[in-house]
C-alpha cells in the first residue's frame, strides 16, 4: 500500500465528478450519512484500482456474484464508477449455480436483469463434488473455492474477459493472513491484484481496501437480495471464524488496528525478516577502516 493509501479511509468529500444517480440507487437512502457511505467506497475501491493499476490493459471484466453483500456491492460499486465514466471496461456479472439443495435460483437472475447489467449464471454442481470429497465435519471451503474459481476461469475465458474480479475485502486479506501466520507457517495475504498459474487472467480484488462493516451497512441500504450459504456457513470453528473473532477483539480493545495491519502489509522490510530468499544475508559484510586511518 502507497503512503497515499491513507486518503482512503478519510471521511472527505469525494472528488469524482455526479452526473446524477445510476438507476440502482434509485431506491437507496438520500441520507448524508448514506451518500458518505457510498463516496468513502468508492474512494477506496479508485485507490485500490489506482495503487495496484488494476486498469493497465483491460477491456472486459468477469464479476463473480455470490449473491453475498460484498459482491453485490462490488457490482453495484463498479457500475457506478461505469456510469460516472471513471470505469473504462466492460462488466459482465456471472454466478456459478453450484447445486445447493433449495438455492433460489430466480432471485440472481431476476436482480440482474432488473438492474441493466449483462450476466451469466452457470450451473456445475460442485456441491455433490464437496459433499463427497470432505469428510462429515470438515471445513468445506477450501475445495469449494478452488472449484468455483476454476469453472469462474473458464467463464471469463470463454466470454472474453481480462480478469476475474472478486469481492474480497479488507477482513478477507486480514484474515487470510494470520490463517496463513498461525496455521500455515508463512507470509502471505490475499493480494488485490495476481496473475492465474496460466498466466492468461488477472485476478483483481477491487475492495481490498473496504471494511467489512461498511459493506454490510451499504448491502442493507441497498435492500439487495441476500442468499446465504449454507453449504460452508452453516459449518461451526472454522479457522476463518476464529481469525475474524481475534481481529474484532482487537478492534475493539484498540480502534484502527484493522487499518494499521493493512498498511503493514504494504510496508515490508525483506532485511527485518527471516527470508533469505526474499534477502541475501550473506552479502553483509562489516565495513573496517584502514589500519592508517
């Protein structure tokens, strides 16, 4: 993260120019507390865009909808930012139907056709898949995610796209980075910006620099139509949950922690740490004056 990065939390008038409201916001709140809202995400997502060029080449983006607050509202977001001409791609929403007992397929559809936006809804059914690969009482999402993001690929391939563009935010690359501390032994978050193994996609995360709590607050302003999961989060003690709990404990003892760690995570220093791949310890050498000297 740039120094400039602090300008995306401030609580300031947004610079982009109003060409007037995007007919999705036609229902939401004129509140001012709700209009600083949607101004302080949209900062957030322009600087993460911004920070991590996110734009350099691309013409079409594949957004993948859960049907979750977070990726409706990075749809929503995007589509704003399109509708302002600060958005120069194309936005292709696609949901993955994964086979989940009494998922309401009508209601992405419907939604997405209600707001203008062109979509795709693919049916695979990972969920069999899941069920018969994970053992009863294990954590479900990690196979889930790979084959959801796997079939996510080759939608976006098939339509065109430059990259996959997902919803995770700040608690989501918070967390994923002590999962990886305590329980994989290793540095590493989930980054805003990555290449596929095939090196063909961009994997971008526009709303790495929004908090969770604010999404929520915007999805329920928004009054978009929320469908759970209740294939992983019905599961209980995952290590997702536990991380998330410490963070919010933290949080709480000492407010803007959350932003402080995120910052962290832009600021490394490869010689104050334990890597010798990342930095070559051997070449240090002291420095002796001259005997004459």
């Amino acid at each position: 993260m740039t120094a400039s990065t602090t300008l995306a939390f401030a609580d300031t008038d947004d610079d982009a120019p109003e060409t007037g409201r995007h007919p999705l916001f036609a229902d939401a709140p004129s509140s001012v507390s709700f209009n600083k809202l949607r101004k302080r995400l949209l900062r957030q997502v322009r600087q993460a865009m911004d920070d991590f060029s996110m734009l350099k080449g691309q013409k079409r983006w594949l957004v993948g909808l859960s049907g979750g607050k977070d990726s409706y509202g990075l749809l929503a977001l995007l589509m704003d930012l399109q509708w302002r001409g600060l958005l120069p791609v194309e936005l292709i929403a696609c949901n993955l139907d994964q086979g989940q007992p009494n998922f309401p397929k009508h209601i992405l559809p419907d939604y997405l056709a209600s707001i203008g936006v062109k979509h795709r809804i693919e049916y695979r059914d990972t969920y069999s898949i899941v069920k018969e690969k994970v053992p009863s009482g294990a954590t479900y999402c990690s196979l889930c995610s790979r084959l959801r993001r796997g079939n996510l690929y080759r939608v976006a391939r098939e339509e065109g796209c430059d990259a996959l563009v997902l919803g995770h935010h700040r608690e989501d690359i918070l967390e994923t980075f002590f999962m990886n501390f305590f329980h994989g032994g290793r540095l590493a978050a989930m980054p805003p910006k990555l290449l596929n193994d095939e090196g063909d996609l961009m994997v971008l995360r526009p709303l790495a620099y929004a908090a969770e709590d604010d999404l929520a607050k915007f999805a329920a302003a928004m009054q978009f139509p929320i469908i759970p999961c209740d294939l992983c989060g019905s599961q209980d003690g995952l290590q997702r949950n536990a991380m998330k709990a410490m963070l919010a404990d933290i949080e709480t003892r000492m407010p803007g922690r959350k932003d402080a760690m995120l910052r962290a995570l832009g600021h490394t220093n490869p010689s104050h740490l334990l890597d010798p791949k990342l930095f070559d310890f051997s070449s240090l050498e002291t420095v002796r004056p001259h005997d004459d000297d």
